[in-house]
C-alpha cells in the first residue's frame, strides 16, 4: 500500500491512535502487557498484514524510537520519588554496570554455544537484551505494591543501564569484539559520569527557574518541564556523554521539586509517554515481517531461556552481593528484568551499520522480547504475592499542586486527599499549618464550603490552601508530614517517621 494523499496519511495515524488508546483499556483489563497489543497494530497494517504497508528504513526507526524513548526516560524519572531512588541508588548502580557485563557475557556464551551464533552477533544479542525496559518497568511496577526499595532499585536501574548498553552495542556493531576492554570500560564510566553531572545540573538550575519565575498561563508549565528534560539528553549527547542518563536524572529531579502545577505537569508527561510508546511500539510493529520470524523462532526462545533462568538470576546475585537483600527481593528482582521496546530499538543499530546478520539478530530480539514479556509481565503480580512482598500498608502520599500568585507574594496550594492518606479524619486546627498560611476553603462531593478550625478531612476531600512566599515550602511539607503521619506527625517529625520535629 502506497500513501499519495496527507488526507489518507491523517486518516491512518488517527485511526491507529484510536485503535491504540482502545488497546489501553484491553490490556488493562486482559492483564496482557500494553506493547504486545500495539506491536500487534504494527504488525497487523505492515507486511503480511491487513494494509500490507512496507516499511524497512531501520535507520528512521532508530531515530524515532531514541525519540520516544527521552520522553519515556523523563516522563519515568518525573514519576520518580527520590526517597525511594535514594537508598537504592548505590544499588542500582552496580545493577547497572556490573550487572549488565554479568548478564552480556552468560547471553552471549549461550546464544554461540546453545544456539550456533558466531561471537559477533552473540555479544550483540547479549548486549541488547540485556537492558530492562523502562517503560516496561514504570507501567508494572507501579500498578504492584511492592517494597520501596524493590522498586527503587528496579526502577533506577532501568532509568541507568540504556546508557552502558547503548555503548556495547555500538561499540560490537562498529568493530566487533574489543580487544581492549578496559579502554570500553573507561568510555562508559566517562560518559556516565558527564551524562550524570549534566542532568543534575540542568534539573536543579531548571527547577530553580520554574520555582521563582511566574510563567503567564499554567499551561506552559508542562511544556516548560519536558523541554528542560529534552534539554539535558541533547546537551549529555553534544557532550560525548550519556543522554539517556541525563535525561532522567534530570527529570528525577524536577519530579522532587515541588513545581508549580504538578499534577498538570504529572498528566501531561504521563500522556506524552503513552503517546511515545504506541508510536514506538507500532513503528517497530510495521518493521518486521512476520513470515521471517517463524525461521528464528526457536533460537530466541532458547537464548530468552538463558537470559531469563541463568544471566538475568546471576547479575542479581553478583550485583546484589555487597547489600543485604533477602532471597526473596533477589528472586522477585530476577524475574521483573522486563524487557520492551528498548532492545528493539536497540537491534536496529546493527542493521543501520549494516553488520552481516542483522537482520536475524533483529528477528531473535523481537520474538524475544515478545514471548518473555507475555509471560513475565503478568506473572509479576503474582510472584510478588507468593513471595509475600505486598506493601499496601504504606500512606497513599498527597497531590499538592501550586499555583503562583507572584503579584501578591503568595502561593495557592491545591491539595487531594487520596483514599490511602492519613490525614482522613484529622482536623483543620491539627493540620498546625505554619503562621502565613491558612485552609480557604473543602470542596467535598462537589459542594465547597470555608472550614472552621474543628471541621474533618476526608478521604475524597480537595482543600485550598494560601501560603505566603515565605512559608510556602514549609506548609507543603507540613501537608505532606500529616498526609504520611496523620495528626501526630509534629511529634514525628517532618516525614511522620522518626526524630521530633517543630510543633
């Protein structure tokens, strides 16, 4: 099929969009991974499929899919919460380097000893599939209750190991092995390290602009968010540094910012990131040809074997081996290594450098990918379960959205109480909210009333609060303590957790 009119062009793409966001509510209800239904769109209008539609440009794929994943990588690190990221960091960074070369080597000995590969297409396969997806990773570990530390670790290493695979798979396409390996050891380090030094430091001067500069339509906000997320990946990558490391660093720290209308923000990223996916995952759709895979078909299912019960499993146990991690966090972290569209993303890059096999390495990684995710990804609940790692007991914690009133030196805070926060039947005179700043106004159940100081939140309720410039931040902090901690949080302190804090 051949597209001659924009008008057809237009009616396609919204079509599939329609499809798409009709897919949403499929997988959420079937439990089936979001990526296979729109991989299956892909497949569906591309060869051997209803439009027949030809596409190979690998190249264009590549761009686009990079594309779509900055938005994915910041859309995640906004979603980030830092006291959850924080203990995990150290973690997470051995995760994602150690545990990477851990998981590079066993794949790869596997897909040439197992399989027949030659050792040049077997590093490839190790390298590419041994990144976890992020947007794999974000949409389920966010619908389980798991431990935060858990999740901190799972989330930040699939927000930082994109960077040293990216490298590998470069570095194998281009030259093949590398002799010297401590030289490939040396370039991921630097270029974590400038990718890292960069996203920090334009999210702490981006935030610091957004916080004391009043933007003149809250709309802007949003866009002002991402395009500073954007920012940090192509300056990490003008740099020779890591752009997807930055990017999401970058984004984390926006994310723990307390911005000017968050939730809007928060709406428009995780819209934005739907939008990067099913473009993402339909365009990789449209890439392969269906009748080609059946010829590979055993030769991934084999070296998913590998990954999944053996490379996957022992970059656990190594990486994991200087912190104290149960075998039941180990076991449930082994088997959420989920993988998406980033390593077929990443299976493009032998194809653009046009290395002998490519395209079987790509038809290996999509079926892979494709099989192991349709049995990981709703298995993930329930191993979570069996093992006992529910955490469902923790605080729901509170949607705060600012909104600057720079003329009159204020701040109005927009604040939801959520079904799990403590602060459900505490009083208007217990929140002690800081001097400057004062409960306005309950809306509950659509009706808005001003409160008295004995008046009584409720799960449900949205409150508006104004706060002077000056104690903006100590409000919302004091919102989020009694949030956590309910009403005697001032005796908790700050978090509702542990050392006395100011009354």
């Amino acid at each position: 099929m051949t597209v001659h009119d924009l008008n057809e062009l237009l009616l396609i793409c919204s079509l599939v969009l329609l499809i798409a966001v009709a897919a949403v509510r499929i997988s959420s209800r079937s439990g089936l991974p979001s990526l296979l239904l729109y991989m299956g769109i892909g497949i569906a209008i591309g060869q051997d499929g209803i439009f027949d539609v030809k596409f190979d440009n690998a190249e264009l794929t590549q761009v686009i899919g990079y594309a779509a994943l900055v938005v994915i990588l910041a859309e995640g690190g906004l979603g980030t919460k830092w006291k959850e990221v924080r203990p995990a960091l150290p973690a997470a960074v051995v995760m994602s380097t150690v545990g990477v070369a851990v998981s590079v080597g066993v794949t790869a000995a596997g897909a040439h000893y197992l399989v027949g590969l030659e050792w040049r297409q077997a590093l490839i396969i190790g390298a590419v599939v041994s990144s976890t997806d992020a947007a794999a990773v974000f949409s389920v570990l966010r619908k389980v209750p798991l431990p935060s530390r858990v999740t901190g670790v799972l989330e930040a290493e699939s927000g930082f190991n994109d960077a040293p695979v990216v490298i590998l798979v470069i570095a194998f396409s281009t030259a093949g092995p590398v002799d010297d390996w401590y030289v490939l050891i040396g370039k991921i380090a630097l270029e974590l390290a400038i990718g890292a030094a960069i996203g920090l430091a334009v999210g702490f001067v981006g935030a610091y602009g957004l916080r004391h500069v009043a933007l003149p339509a809250s709309g802007l906000y949003p866009i002002a968010v991402m395009a500073i997320a954007v920012t940090a990946y192509a300056a990490g990558a003008i740099a020779h540094g890591s752009g997807f490391l930055a990017v999401y660093l970058a984004a984390m720290v926006l994310g723990n910012s307390r911005l000017p209308h968050w939730p809007a923000t928060r709406g428009f990223a995780d819209g934005l990131g739907w939008i990067a996916q099913i473009g993402m995952f339909v365009l990789l759709g449209l890439l392969v040809t269906p009748h080609e895979l059946l010829q590979d078909f055993w030769k991934a299912v084999v070296i998913g074997l590998v990954l999944t019960m053996v490379a996957r499993p022992l970059s656990v146990v190594v990486g994991l081996l200087p912190f104290r991690m149960g075998w039941q966090e180990k076991a449930l972290m082994s088997w959420a290594g989920l993988r998406g569209a980033v390593p077929i993303i990443l299976a493009t890059i032998p194809m653009v450098y046009d290395v002998e096999g490519s395209k079987r390495v790509f038809n290996i990684v999509f079926v892979l990918v494709v099989v192991y995710t349709l049995v990981q990804g709703p298995t993930l609940p329930w191993l979570a379960k069996a093992l006992r790692l529910g955490d469902s007991a923790e605080a729901a914690d509170l949607g705060i959205e600012s909104a600057p009133l720079e003329r009159l030196r204020g701040h109005l805070l927009s604040v939801a109480i959520p079904a799990g926060s403590r602060m459900h039947g505490v009083e208007v005179a217990e929140l002690r909210l800081p001097a400057g700043s004062a409960v306005t106004l309950v809306v509950r159940e659509g009706k808005s009333f001003v409160p008295l100081p004995t008046t009584v939140l409720r799960r449900g309720d949205e409150l508006l609060v104004v706060a002077t410039d000056p104690v903006r931040d100590a409000a919302e902090a004091r919102l989020r303590a009694v949030g956590q901690g309910g009403k005697l949080a001032g005796w908790l302190g700050a978090t509702g957790r542990g050392t006395p804090g100011r009354r």
